[in-house]
C-alpha cells in the first residue's frame, strides 16, 4: 500500500499550478466572467503545449499516456483556479473517440485534438427524467449507408466552441428502443444541426442546445465496430467525467475553504479573530473533513479506474458514483459554510466566492442530480430495484 | 497510489483467517449465556486472549520483546478486521490495547513496558483510563483529583468518571493533580493505578439503554508507588494528549464498529432490495448511499492514518476525522434502522414481533453517547481547526494560568 502521489505526479502538478497561476490567475478569470470573455486561444494552446490535452492519449496519436491518476493532479488544479474553457468536453470526447471511434477517425482526430487544433464537445445525456445516455429524445434510424438522426439535446458543455460533436443516440425510432445506445461523431456544419448557445450559471462552464433534424450520418462515423459497443463505450466515459468532475470540485472547494479560513483569521469581531470563535472555526473544521473525505474517496476511485484488474470491493461505475455523490454535497457544503465564513462580502459580485458557488452548483447538476448517483451506489450494492423503473 | 495489501500481508490474512477457522469451533463449543455475568465474561475474555498471545495475534505491531509480533500497524489492522469484529469473546481490555498500553510503550521506562505489557497481552490484566472527572471532561486540564508525595510514592485522591470496563480492570491509567500551584497544563502527573489496591472504589453508571459499560471510580487516599509515574512527574499532560492521539490512531476504533453498521445495511436491504424508489422511501434510500459512501471514505481514512503510522510517524490530528466519521455514521445508521423498522422500532423485550430482541432501540440508545465518549465532536472540531488549519485558539483557551 502506498496511499501517496509519486514524485512525477508531484511534479505534474506543480507545473499545472504554475501554469494556471500565470495564464489564468484567479482576478483574470474574474475579469472573463465579467466582460463575457472566452478563453483566451493563446491560453488553449499552451495546455496543448502542455500535454493536457493529450494527457491520457496514448503516443500513437501524440499523446503522453498518463494514468487518471496522474491526470487528477491536472484536474484538481483547474478545478482550484476555476480555469474556463471547454476542456473536459474536449477530453471526455476525445475519450469515446479513442474507446469507440475506428482507427480512420482516431488518425484524422485525436492528433489534432492534442495539438490544440480541435475543440470537441460530447452530447450525452439529456432531459426528460432520465440522465443515462439511453433517456431522453434523441434516436438514430439506421438508413441506407448509414443513419438518420433526430432529436434534442438541452444543455450540452462546450457545444458552440465544438468543431466536432460525438453524439449518444438511441437506436431505432421512438416506437422501437430496443438495440440500446450508440455514439456518433458528428459535424456541427452539417445541413439539419442547430446549435443554439445558453446563458449560463457559470459563464466559464459553456452550455447549447442541440437540434438533429433528419442529419444524415454515414456509417464510418459510428463508434464502435458495430452498434452494441456504445454501452461499454458510454460507461467509460461517464466514469471519466464522474471523476474529473470530483476532481475539479476537490480543487474548487480546497481553494474556497483556503479563502474563508485566511479571512478567519485576519477579520476581527469583538477584539478577537473570527477564526478565534468557535461558531467560525467549526463551520472551518467542517469544510476540512468534508474536502479531506473527498480527497480520500477521489484518490481511491482514480485508483480503482486506473487498475488493469478489478478492484476487490468496487466497479468503477460504483467508484464513479460514490466519488460523485461526494463531490456534490462536499462543493456544495464548503461554498455554504466558506460564504457564512466570510460575511456579507461573499455575497457581492466584487468578491470571488459566487465563481466557486456557480462552479459548485453546475457540477452538481450536470449528468444528473445527487439522487442519480445515489440509486446507482444502491444498484452496485445488491439494493438493485426492479427492471423497468430503473434509471434516473 | 496503490491501495493494496501487499502480496506478504495478503498471505498473513490468508494465514489468520486460518487460524480463526480452526480455533473458533472450539470457543464457540463452549457454554456461554446470552446474558452472562461478568465472571463468565472475564473467563471468556480471558482464554480466548490467552490463546490469542500464543500464536502472536493480538497487537501484532508492537516488538517481540514485549509480546508482540514485531510486524507493522497495517498487520495490526488485518488482526483487528479478521478477528475483534468477530466477537468471539468480549472485548474487555479494548481501552488497554487502544489507549493505556500503546502509551506505555511509547513513554514508559523498560521495566513498566515489561511489568504491563506481557501480562496484558497474556490476557491476565484489564486496563481502564482515568482521564474525565464530574467537572472535567472535554477540558481535560480542569481535573482535580490530586496526587500528593507520601514517602517516595504518592497518594491519589478524588473522582473520576464515564470510566470504561473500569469494573473489570486490575490497573488504571490515571491522570491526577500533582502540583496545585502549577498552570493548569503543568501540574499534571500520569500514574500507573492498581485498581484492587485499598481505597479504591467502583460504582457502575447505568447508560440510557440499561448497559452497565461506564463506572464512577473514586480515590481515598491509594497509595501509588514512585516506580507508576508514568513519563515525566508534573509531565503527565504531555502523556494525555499522546494517549489521545493513539486512540485516534491506530485503535481501529471503526474497524470495530462495523458489525454493528454492516446490521443495519443488512436490514435496510431486506426492507429496501428490489423495491421501486417510491415517495415513501426516497429518502431511507438516499440516507443509505450516503451511509455506503461516507462507509468507504471512513474506511480509506483510516488507511490513511494508518499508513502514516507505518512509515513511522506518531498519529496526528488527521486521526480526528475518523473518529467524527464512525461516531457520526453510527448515530445516522441506528437512527435510519427504526425509520426502516417503523412502530417495530420502538420495541424491546424477547417476543418473534420485535425485531432481534430489541437490539435496534437499544444500540440506537447507546449510539448517542458515540459524538462525546473518545473526544467530543467539538473538542476534534477545535483539534483540526487549530492544528491542520491553524487558526487561533480563542481568548479563554489562549491564557493557560487562567483561574480555575
């Protein structure tokens, strides 16, 4: 057992701190939001020049063939710098690309992907009550040469920055869902697709709808080697994001609580730091064991993703669930307790505790409410319910 | 980042389940009544301890020397999972093996190490802790019972209480007053009590649910020999906080409290397995997740700790967080088993309609005291706070000469 990051993970996360801290500081993500400016390109491509981009693509197509773990230490740092931009759609369908895509559209994308070239979002889940990417109202009708595509996608991240879409749909029309999912690599400037561009909670976290009308799909652009392949295709990458996001939350909540506990033990009440109280310095207490229970629970399922045998006494789609879980009531209670901490100013628009709360809020509703995940860790745990009502 | 055993500790587990195999038929071979004395509990306690130091398999991680087996806390750890949750015997002496012996190991002379720590582990001696007092629980230094110098030894004087097994130990772990003119902090002195020594008295303290686990202990004028200071005379605050610290380490405190969790999973799966999330159990299955997640982050948490604790460095604060997540994932559990159990809930007594004799209301009861025994919630709020966060401690904290 050795429960402690090596020093190449040390290192790739120093660097990633660095980085961020010169090309993206805090103030300037701040000043983004404000005037609605996007990421800078020049900033894009030196995560390319990184390898983020690249990180866990193998070398074949340029990339650095990093572990999940090693990757986390990238994660957790933009995650603490709120750092904008389309990277983990960009990454996530890159993934199901890699996982599904045929060799031909791995060569043309992937490499392309890691130079910084490509930006690419994946169109996933979707409403309707469902948060799998077999819910919703989106199908593919098998046509001659390929299929025909249809349907809406509500809030799809990084969607309008997209030069690439991959695209869940479910197989057959809507009076037949019975050949299950299956990912396609769609062009966004192709006659019959609508994007239309959100306002969002989090303006460095992009969001679109997307139409299909009738968008004729040839075959090659299937995921897969054949239709069945999308299910295997989906789980892995919904334990990707899953865990990405836990990452970026652990990030994300670290720095907020680092903000209130210095505030605490500055800011004066009563002749006494407020950090002095215990009112004050049990809410920081709280945000302490809640961010180290993620980092515990985050290291152990990275861990659990990343092992060639399966672990013991979890499936990655129960580690995904559970870090999940965690991450969204543990964001959530720290940018809680970090504002109370802080006062009134946390509140205003000048401060930067609201980027953490609307990061924190996004994540938690993205994919899937908490009750999602919970029915998923019930399910992995012999509490499974009966078919039919499943989902979430 | 590797969360495994290795392939030696696997096979050492391999080798313990072994000899669990083939020593429990015998134990359970035995006669032993649901409802035992505590003759019967100290006999038991006693022979399957006894067996137990035999083969080297209780605190394995401490030297050869002294009774152990000179492996390391993760081995001690597989002890604790593969044979106390087991329960073959009550667990009599679990605040000797916790707290008052790994202290004496880490701040006693060699002579006390080889008097306490061999008969311990042969089963033949029973410790308690003496720390809390009537007016002094979580602010420890506020202790008034005194130890005055009589000769070359002292005389302990005064009362303690919420005192664990304290009717079954042979010796104590005593923290008293040895200086009265000292700053609170100062003035302390750790002694190595006998409990059957004249002077002593027992009183046992009922708990909310009947169980007699906690006692009253009082001194009148006993007698302690010089050679039973424990660590340096009036340096015995220094010797509390360390023993605090062991009981947050490596006590595998929530490794011994999962079969009483793992209870409630099982029955929240029979009441809850293949059911339809419907309005009325909504909230029953989130609280059940939540329970399994904040199970696993215990669980990793106290890998952690524990893997600080072999690679050499003495428990730290980080210790505190395992001891708020069993205390409070217990209390959510017993609490969530009479939601699940409805009107069932509220119970007792031997009938087929009340489910397991009333062991949910009564461990229910008993899960109150789990947020103050072994550290407040928050006196370990204040831990973490101050000692990993590094905020001040407040204004009447920071003066230690205060009155008392």
């Amino acid at each position: 057992m050795d429960l402690r990051y090596d020093e190449n993970q040390i290192l790739i996360q120093d660097q990633a701190r660095e980085f961020i801290a010169r090309e993206s500081p805090l103030e300037q993500v701040h000043e983004w939001r404000r005037s609605e400016t996007p990421l800078p390109g020049p900033v894009w491509q030196g995560m390319a020049a990184m390898g983020w981009l690249g990180a866990i693509l193998p070398e074949d197509y340029g990339g650095m063939g990093l572990s999940l773990t090693d990757l986390s230490r990238i994660l957790e740092e933009m995650g603490r710098g709120l750092l904008p931009g389309p990277f983990l759609p960009t990454l996530t369908a890159a993934h199901a690309v890699l996982l599904g895509g045929p060799q031909e559209m791995r060569r043309r994308i992937l490499p392309a992907v890691v130079q910084g070239q490509l930006h690419l979002a994946l169109a996933r889940t979707q409403e309707g009550g469902r948060f799998d990417a077999m819910g919703g109202r989106f199908f593919a009708d098998s046509t001659e040469g390929g299929y025909l595509l249809f349907g809406e996608k509500l809030a799809v991240p990084g969607l309008a920055e997209a030069d690439h879409i991959v695209v869940a749909a479910v197989l057959g029309l809507p009076e037949k869902i019975d050949e299950g999912v299956a990912f396609f690599l769609i062009d966004p400037k192709v006659t019959g697709v609508v994007i239309e561009p959100l306002r969002t909670l989090d303006g460095g976290w992009t969001q679109a709808s997307l139409r299909l009308d009738a968008v004729r799909v040839p075959a090659y652009r299937l995921l897969g080697e054949n239709p069945g392949q999308g299910p295997s295709v989906n789980e892995r990458v919904s334990a990707l994001l899953d865990l990405s996001l836990a990452f970026d939350a652990l990030g994300g909540a670290q720095h907020a609580m680092e903000i209130a506990v210095e505030y605490a033990k500055v800011r004066t009440a009563f002749g006494q730091p407020i950090g002095s109280y215990q009112a004050i310095k049990h809410k920081c207490a709280d945000m302490l064991h809640a961010v180290e229970s993620l980092r515990a629970i985050a290291m152990w399922a990275a861990w659990v993703m990343d092992a060639s045998e399966p672990a013991q006494d979890a499936t990655p789609a129960l580690a995904a669930a559970m870090v999940r879980a965690t991450a969204i009531e543990t964001y959530d209670l720290v940018v809680r307790h970090a504002t109370q901490v802080l006062g009134a100013i946390a509140c205003t628009e000048e401060h930067v505790m609201h980027l953490f709360a609307k990061r924190a809020k996004t994540l938690s509703l993205a994919f899937g409410p908490l009750a999602y995940y919970q029915e998923i860790i019930l399910r992995e745990n012999g509490f499974g319910i009966s078919a039919g009502s499943q989902g979430g | 980042m590797d969360f495994r055993l290795t392939e030696g500790q696997e096979r050492y587990r391999e080798a313990v389940r072994h000899w669990v195999a083939d020593n429990i038929p015998e134990m359970e071979a035995l006669p032993y009544p649901a409802d035992p004395t505590p003759e019967q509990m100290r006999e038991r306690y006693a022979l399957w301890q006894r067996k137990r130091f035999d083969f080297r398999l209780t605190c394995v991680h401490w030297p050869e020397a002294v009774g152990g087996a000179g492996l390391t806390a993760m081995e001690h750890f597989i002890v604790t999972e593969e044979i106390d949750t087991l329960n073959v015997a009550p667990n009599l002496n679990i605040i000797g093996f916790g707290m008052c012996l790994p202290v004496i190991l880490h701040a006693g002379s060699g002579e006390q190490r080889n008097r306490y720590i061999p008969a311990a582990l042969r089963g033949e001696e029973i410790w308690c802790q003496l720390f809390s007092e009537p007016g002094a629980g979580s602010d420890l230094a506020g202790l008034t019972t005194r130890a005055e110098p009589d000769g070359k030894g002292w005389r302990v004087n005064g009362q303690k209480t919420w005192t664990s097994y304290a009717h079954f130990a042979d010796r104590g772990l005593c923290l008293a007053r040895s200086e009265s003119s000292a700053s609170r902090h100062r003035g302390l002195t750790m002694f190595l009590v006998d409990m059957r020594r004249e002077g002593v008295s027992v009183r046992p303290i009922r708990i909310n649910n009947g169980d007699h686990v906690f006692n009253e202990v009082f001194f009148d004028n006993v007698y302690v020999e010089p050679e039973d200071v424990l660590g340096e005379v009036h340096g015995g605050w220094k010797v509390a906080i360390d023993t605090l610290m062991f009981e947050r380490g490596t006590s595998n405190i929530h490794i011994l409290m999962r079969p009483q969790i793992d209870k409630v999973i099982a029955l929240a799966k029979e009441r809850l397995a293949g059911a339809a999330p419907t309005l009325g159990n909504q909230a029953a299955r989130g609280e059940i997740a939540r329970l399994i997640t904040r199970l696993k982050v215990m669980d990793i948490q106290g890998l952690r700790v524990l893997h600080g604790a072999t690679t050499g460095a003495p428990p730290g604060p980080e210790g505190s967080f395992v001891k708020l997540d069993w205390s409070e994932i217990n209390q959510r559990a017993q609490a969530l088993a009479l939601d699940l159990l409805g009107p069932a809930g509220a119970l007792l007594g031997d009938n087929p309609a009340v489910p397991e004799g009333g062991w949910f209301p009564k461990n229910w009861l008993r899960s109150f005291a789990n947020t103050i025994e072994a550290g407040s919630s928050e006196i370990l709020r204040n831990i973490v706070s101050e000692r990993i966060l590094g905020l001040p401690k407040d204004a009447q904290r920071q003066n230690p000469n205060r009155a008392r």
